[in-house]
C-alpha cells in the first residue's frame, strides 16, 4: 500500500486569489498497490486538496503528510492527471513535444530518435496514432485532450497516478472510454491510482476503495461494494441518492450548492450536523470519532447504529 497520513494537518491551506481558504484536517487513507482509491465529496471537500498535497503541488503550510511507499524507500513517482485536459497542455507546443518533455527531463531515453520513437508508442497506447504528435491540442477533442495529458502522464513512468476529476469535463459517453481506457492502462502497467471525484457513478466504476470526505475530512471508508451495499455515514447515504437510478424513483435528486457549509466557518462538533437527518444534541457539540468495523470499513458518526438501520428499513 501507498500509506498517506496528514494526522496534524490541521492547518493546510489553500489560498487562492480572494483569499479563499480552504483546509483539509486529520486525513489518513492507505491506496492499495495496483488499485485504486477513490476520494468523493462535494466541491470544497478539500479532495482536490489532498490530490495536490500527494503530489507536491501544495506544501502543508503546518503539520505534515507522511507517505509510505512500498518499495524500500524510494521516493514516489506520482503524476497528476487534471480535470481540464485543455488548460493542463501548452497550446503552442505540438503534442509530440508536450508528450517528449517528460522523457527529456527525466532523461528517460538517450537519443531524440528514441524519444520520437517512444512519444509514437504513447500516442498508442493511449489510442491515438503516432502521427497526432505533430498536431497542436486545438486540433483534439475534449476526449483526445484528456488521451494527450494520460499519454505525458505515462512517459514519467510513474507507479502512482492521481487523477482529479480526470473526466469531469467530458460528455458521458467520452467518460466512459476515458475510465475504459484508464482501468485497461492500470490492469496492464499495474498502475496505482489515487482518483478524485464527486460523481458516485464514477467512482463505484474505478475504484477498490472509496474514502468519502466532508468538510475536509474523511467521514466514511469502505471497500466499494461494501460503502454501495451498507453506506453507514448519512452522508454517504445522501451521495448515494444523488445517483440517478430508474428503479429508484427517490433517488436522483441533486444536491444544492448552497447546501455546503463553508470550510471557512465549518458548523460545531459533527460538521454534517445541519444537513442531517439523525443529528440530536450531542452532533451539534461533539465531534466523532472514527470508528473501525469487522468488515474493514470504518466512519466517523455517533449514531451510526440508528442510521444503518433506518436504511436497511427503507
Ligand atoms: Fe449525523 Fe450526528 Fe452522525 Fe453527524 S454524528 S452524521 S450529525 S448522526
Ligand atoms: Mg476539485
């Protein structure tokens, strides 16, 4: 496992340009070698957050973030796939050099012929032809885009990739063949994946484990079928409604915006209490505590026995 633990990061902030923060606190997940954990929640969870502290795009400002790689000691090579292909690819380079620069820096291959040679390989493997590289990504679709910045991902050679919202951007049919493509990738290169979402659909079909965050923590973790069968955080169990489902008329709603709490001013003791339904007084004054469960999950509510029960009562 991939072990990632911010136990002190009670102060991990994000600043952007009006001074929006947004903090991340308490978080410790371990990614399974040659799987994929999912991270879900809402826009300003702090998933994106996370992403970006494991691959060093973010320094923690205060406390720190632990990895614990498997291989003896060796630094992580993680790459980062990003939601918007367009805005993560230079417009001026042609895509053989966009794809080329990471075997230059990394010194990957010796010469430019094996450089072209590998960057043609790419292209390939991600679906397209060798001869898109000499092609600017204005000439790509959404899709391809997303094929491209997959392709430079692979040339780092990377064991660890962390993809947020890697298809967020993309019409529902061109997800499909992207998560296709990544599963396929992952199964074959035997990639670990770090995957950040906020769509159930998505992550229930990519990932082993899914860390569900609210407010900057982790309230529930789960293999997947298990958080799909038995969500016991009612937060999990509200995501799971927003899953659009024929057979489940009720289900399907959407979740405002105006909903979310902000990070800012997060609410007393469990951060979820105003939006749910089994708060009683002690939610709004106590914080919980992670607790761990015989089938290897684990989630942070005090009333837990209550809500798991409402819902197998539903
Ligand atoms: Fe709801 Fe209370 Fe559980 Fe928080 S601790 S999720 S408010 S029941
Ligand atoms: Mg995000």
């Amino acid at each position: 496992n991939f072990d990632v633990s911010a136990p002190w990061l009670n102060r991990v902030i994000e600043r952007k340009p009006r001074q929006f923060v947004r903090a991340v606190d308490d978080i410790s997940f371990s990614v399974p070698m040659g799987g994929c954990l999912s991270l879900v929640g809402e826009s300003g969870c702090g998933k994106s957050t996370v992403a970006r502290l494991v691959t060093g795009l973010y320094r923690a400002s205060e406390g720190e973030v632990r990895f614990a790689p498997s291989k003896n000691g060796e630094p992580l090579s993680a790459q980062m796939i990003f939601q918007d292909p367009y805005a993560s690819l230079n417009p001026r380079w042609r895509v053989r050099n966009i794809i080329a620069e990471p075997l230059r820096e990394l010194k990957l291959r010796n010469s430019e012929a094996e450089i072209m040679d590998r960057v043609g390989e790419l292209l390939t493997i991600v679906g397209l032809a060798p001869s898109d590289g000499a092609k600017f990504p204005h000439e790509f679709s959404g899709g391809q885009r997303q094929r491209i910045s997959i392709a430079r991902a692979l040339a780092g050679e990377p064991e660890f990739l962390v993809c947020d919202e890697p298809t967020s951007a993309l019409d529902v049919s061109v997800q499909a063949q992207i998560l296709n493509l990544m599963r396929k990738l992952q199964d074959e290169m035997g990639l670990t994946y770090l995957f950040i979402s906020h769509d159930m659909s998505v992550v229930r079909h990519m990932s082993d484990r899914i860390a569900v965050m609210y407010l900057g923590r982790i309230v529930e973790e789960a293999d997947t079928e298990t958080l799909f069968a038995n969500p016991r955080h009612p937060y999990t169990q509200l995501l799971l409604e927003t899953i659009p489902d024929i057979t489940h008329p009720k289900r399907g709603r959407s979740i405002a915006a105006s909903e979310v709490p902000s990070p800012l001013n997060p609410p007393s003791g469990c951060t979820f209490h105003p939006r749910c339904p089994f708060a009683d007084q002690r939610c709004k004054s106590e914080r919980p505590e992670m607790r761990s469960f015989a089938d290897g999950s684990r989630a942070a509510c005090h009333r837990i026995e209550e809500t798991v029960k409402a819902i197998n009562a539903a």
